[in-house]
C-alpha cells in the first residue's frame, strides 16, 4: 500500500503541472464558444469541385452548385448537408462530406485540455520550451502515444503523434487579430506523416474575417504533397502535389437556424 501510494505521490505533481500548461494554453487561444457562440451556420465550397463532379458523374447531369451547408448547435450538435445533388446518392454525400468534416475544427476549435483527457500526462521543462508526453494506458486508442512542445511562452508549437500505422508532426503558427481580444488564432499548420513508405505533407493557411465581433475562416488553402520512400534511400518516388482551397461564406451567427433545423 506504500509503495502505491509513493508511485501516486510521484505521478500527481506531474499530471497537475502538465494539466496547468495546457489549460493555460487554452485560456489563452482564441474560442467564439467562449465569446458566446451557440447556434452557428455557414456554406462551405471546395474550390473545383462543381466541375470535376459534372466531368466524373455524366449520368447524373448535374445542373446545380454543388456546396455544403454547416448546421452547429451549442454544445456541440453538428450536421454538413451536401447540396446541389439529387436525392438519395447516400455514399457520394458521405464521400463529399469527408473533403470537409476534419476542417471544422478551424472554426470551432476544441480546448487542447479535452483532447489529451484520456492520456496520462507527463512534463518535462526545458530551458526555452516545454514538453508534454502523454500514453495511452488502455493501449486500445489508434494513437498510442503524444508529445506535445511548447515554446517558452507556453505556445503550443509542435504536436507529435504514434500509433501502430505510422507517425505524424505537426507545427503550427499562432497570432493575434484585431477582434480576437489578444488571445491566439490559428494561422498556419505544417505537418508530415509517415505510414510505412508513404510519406504526406499538407501546409495548411487560414485567413479569417471579422463576422459581427466573431473570428471565423473565410478561405482555406492547402498544399498536399505524396511522394514513397525507397527503404534505405533518400530519395523520393511516385510524388503527386495538389492544392485545394476552401471558401466559406453566408455565415449566420446565434440566429436560431441551426436550433430550427435540429429541432425538424
């Protein structure tokens, strides 16, 4: 029973100081749900994307845009409906929803806090920067394993993640905006993974515009590059580049349209 209680004793100090970096963290990034946000809705258009389905899918002879509605309820109620297609097509939409889902987090980020509750936490204070381990002690999530670096400002800088597959890093770049009342915004991501040979790179820029005392993205733009890995070389094979941009408009902010389209 000692003993048990030392290894407590022990860890506790860690867990609390590695919470107290990343909540401070949070305290400090930018949130419109913390602003007051709860009923949110916007159109989102992948730059493209009209076109290339009228080329791929004749048979369907597409007449309309093809763009996304976002529906957002506090706390966290959400649906993207895909217009401009016929009814049904039930995979095709989910297809299409996948070109945008993961970007939501640029307009409504989560605190980094409820991200890494699960993981048992670790810190390590360095001279100009500070560093977050955190492990999975059920060895059932698909990332296993986290670090987390902060600079000496405890701004977050750099996200690393392990699992079985593969490895991925994160950079990110923070700055503060007229109307995000001197807490950090998000503005640019650089991050790298690799599964295997197959090595990926997306650089991620997001310009924000000011709706009515509220930050949210107006334009996305992401740089993907592909390329495989000979083993044991350097050098790389089979590159493919993309770019894509998102655009997001029509934004209505605590109007009680995302409430009425859940409530029917």
């Amino acid at each position: 029973m000692k003993r048990i209680f030392l290894i407590i004793s022990i860890l506790l100090p860690l867990c609390t100081w590695s919470s107290e970096v990343v909540e401070s963290f949070d305290l400090r990034s930018y949130s419109p749900i913390k602003n007051g946000l709860k009923d949110l809705t916007c159109e989102i258009r992948v730059e493209g994307l009209t076109k290339k389905l009228k080329e791929e899918l004749v048979s369907l002879n597409i007449k309309e845009e093809i763009f996304y509605k976002l529906y957002w309820l506090y706390p966290g109620k959400l649906d993207i409906v895909v217009e401009g297609l016929p009814k049904g097509f039930l995979e095709l939409k989910a297809n299409l929803k996948n070109l945008v889902i993961n970007r939501v987090d640029y307009l409504i980020p989560q605190d980094l806090a409820k991200r890494l509750r699960s993981y048992q936490l670790e810190v390590k204070k360095l001279k100009n920067s500070t560093v977050v381990k955190g492990i999975d002690p059920t060895n059932n999530k698909a990332i296993n394993k986290i670090e987390l670096i902060f600079d000496g400002d405890e701004t977050l800088k750099t996200y690393k993640s392990y699992s079985p597959l593969g490895y991925q890093e994160s950079n990110f770049t923070y700055t503060k905006k007229s109307w995000s009342k001197n807490k950090l915004v998000l503005e640019a991501t650089e991050a790298k993974s690799i599964q295997g040979p197959q090595v990926t790179e997306i650089d991620t820029e997001i310009k924000y515009e000011n709706q009515v005392g509220f930050g949210f993205p107006e334009e996305i733009s992401i740089k993907t590059t592909q390329y495989v890995v000979a083993p044991g070389k350097e050098e790389k094979k089979q590159e493919r580049k993309g770019k894509t941009k998102i655009s997001f408009s029509n934004y209505k902010i605590n109007s009680g349209i995302a409430q009425e389209y859940f409530r029917n």
